[in-house]
C-alpha cells in the first residue's frame, strides 16, 4: 500500500512494461523500460467491511488498477477467504491484489510450512488469472510491531518468502516497504532495538553507540536485489508539526520532499533521511509504490477545510511535475477510510472520495493514471 501486470518470471526478475495496441505486455529482465513508461497504477486502500470494489468503481468513474488486503501470517483458512474476496473483486474490475503479511506471531513463525502453504495460495490466485504484488511485513523499521527492528530476522524471512515466491508463483512480485524515516528509530515502542543486542550494531550505521535519526533506517533492512521486486512507502499527510490533531494544509512540494529525503520536518529536522527515491528506485532499478497516502482531516478538530486540505495534497500526488521528476513512481494507492485513530484519540477521514470532496478529486485526476483493465495479463505458466 505498473500500469501493467507484473509478473515475476525468474528470481532475479524485475517488472518492465511496453506499450502494444494501447495496451501493456509483460517483460522480465529489462528494467530500462520501466522509465521509458508514462503510465502509473492507480490503487485504493478499501474498508472491505463498508465497500466493495465495484462499488468503489462507480464513486470514482473508474476501476482501480490496484485493491490493498492485509491478512496475518501464518493464516487461517477464514482470513484467506477474505483475501481471495478481495482477489476476486479486483480480477473482475481488471486490476491487481497488493497484498499485506502480517506475521504477527513474530518472525519466527514464517516457518517452511507456512510459507509453502502461502506460495501454493498464490500460484492458485495467479492460475485464476489474479496478479498480485506481495508487501511482506511492511514497516519493520518502526518500532510497533513484532517484526520490527529485527534486520537479520527480517531480511532472512523475507528471503525465504521471496525465493519460494519466484520459483512457484510466478504471478506473484514481493514489494519491500519501510516506514518514512522521519522520526528514526521511533523511541518508546515495544520493539525497539536494545542496546548490546545484535540487532542494535547492525541498526548502528554510523558506529556511534547509539540510534538517532543520523542512522539508516532502510539500508539494514534490505533484503537484495534478487529477493526485491518492488520498493515503496506509505506517505501520509498527518499534519505539518507533531503532536497530530490539526486540520493542516500540507506545505507546498512536502511528498517530494518526503520522498527524497529533503523535507525539513514536523518531527525534527528531518535532512538526515536518505533519499528514498533514489537510492531504491534508480540505484536499484526498483518500481517504486507509494503503497498508502492520503491527507488527515478530523471533523472535531478546528482548522482549515475538508477540501483545502485534502485538495492541497491529492494535488500534490498527481501533479504532473511529480510524474515527470520520478518516472519510477509505478503505483498510488489512496487510503479509503473513515476510521477512528488513536494516535489523536478521535475519527479521521482519509476519504478522498467523501460527499465534499468527491466531486473536485475525479475532476483533478490526470490522464497518466492507468486503471482496471487498463491491465492485461501474461501468460501465467512457468517459462
């Protein structure tokens, strides 16, 4: 959380796309035509329990090219049922299933079994004509979850998922994606990295004793080029200082900032951070994906307007300056929520597509955004 179907076809593959009849045709092994692509997938974080796909479809005018699904790992039988809902939603509207692990359990339980059994349901989702792009415990620099801050653990689960991955479902690409380094290493949650532990020297990239944001907060945690696929982050506007609760308006060129790692903060000086897109997206020859956005607004809260804020952002992440400064920018997945967050202690609406909003955002989409069945699928079997 590209304008194509990606498929992985080989370990090392990465997603290449060409245009054929206005249409897009697979290509592994030939990142050079990933820049030489002007469309990017547009994706949506959808509240499955509130909406579904073609319903979604309807609001915006348009399928998506991407749905998001988060699932634990390992799974039951009923929370893979959801997943293959939601598979079967974005296959009819033409598009494509990103797809969250959450081993929740800890990094220990990826065990072999378990990850045989989530390649197998894979393969059967990309057999049923399903592409998916596969975000595998996303955020492990953060501090919050019980896989993060964990860089040996974690870059030897996310191995072991992607070779199993490349060899039997071939439909399937893994997306890496940390937390924004703003704020890094995120004191106070219950998984930070203690000090004498392994973890720790490895986390201490400039062998200073301690973790500040003066360390890498990506480096540690890659897992290599042959297990990645894709890279991205989730780039949200909270507000434009902490603590969170104000109805801001984002300043002006804040995602690129954010993105390049040149935004000055609302957490601190932020110049520190590494330049994500770059290092990731053009060092590494990776799609990038901004795998969630969307801008804060709280309704109980004073501030500026549901569409000045909201409008000021949307504006930002499909502004064409942005399309043509980072042309490995692949996918946009838009938060779709209305949700209680306790971080503020109140309802936040992510909604862009809310009743005073919904007229002004379909109206300022650009003509570059790739939509379902703007999709079409390769052929799914071995090579």
């Amino acid at each position: 959380m590209i304008g194509i179907v990606v498929v992985a076809l080989a370990a090392t593959a990465i997603w290449g796309l060409e245009t054929l009849s206005s249409q897009w045709s697979c290509r592994a092994k030939d990142a050079s035509l990933l820049t030489h692509t002007d469309g990017v997938l547009y994706g949506v974080n959808l509240d499955w329990g509130s909406e579904t796909v073609a319903e979604y479809q309807q609001n915006l005018g348009h399928a998506p090219g991407v749905a998001a699904q988060f699932t634990d790992l390992p799974y039951t039988d009923t929370e893979w049922t959801w997943v293959t809902e939601a598979a079967t939603q974005i296959n009819q509207a033409g598009g494509v299933l990103l797809l969250t692990l959450e081993p929740n359990g800890g990094l220990n339980t990826v065990t072999d079994a378990v990850v045989n059994r989530l390649t197998d349901d894979l393969r059967t989702l990309n057999d049923q004509g399903v592409p998916v792009v596969l975000r595998f415990a996303h955020e492990m620099n953060g501090s919050w979850y019980a896989w993060s801050q964990q860089p040996q653990a974690y870059v030897a689960a996310f191995r072991k998922v992607a070779q199993s991955v490349h060899q039997r479902a071939p439909g399937t690409a893994m997306l890496w994606a940390p937390n924004y380094g703003g704020g890094y290493p995120f004191r106070g949650g219950k998984y930070n990295a203690k000090p004498g532990t392994p973890a720790f020297a490895a986390l201490d990239t400039n062998h200073d004793g301690v973790l500040t944001m003066a360390d890498d907060p990506y480096q540690p945690y890659y897992p290599g080029d042959d297990a990645v696929d894709w890279v991205g982050m989730s780039l949200y506007h909270w507000g434009n200082h902490y603590p969170w609760g104000s109805n801001d308006i984002p300043e002006p060129g804040k995602l690129s900032a954010l993105l390049t790692g040149t935004y000055s903060g609302s957490v601190g000086n932020e110049t520190s951070v590494p330049n994500f897109y770059q290092v990731y997206g053009v060092d590494h020859a990776r799609p990038v994906a901004i795998t969630e956005t969307a801008a804060f607004y709280a309704p109980a809260n004073k501030g500026a307007s549901e569409l000045a804020i909201k409008q000021a952002w949307w504006q930002q992440v499909f502004s064409d300056d942005l399309h043509q400064e980072f042309p490995m920018l692949k996918m946009i997945n838009w938060f779709e929520w209305n949700k209680y967050e306790p971080e503020v202690s109140t309802m936040v609406d992510w909604r862009a597509l809310g009743p005073n909003t919904r007229t002004e955002f379909t109206a300022d989409l650009p003509s570059w955004l790739l939509f379902g069945h703007d999709v079409t699928t390769c052929s799914w079997g071995f090579a």
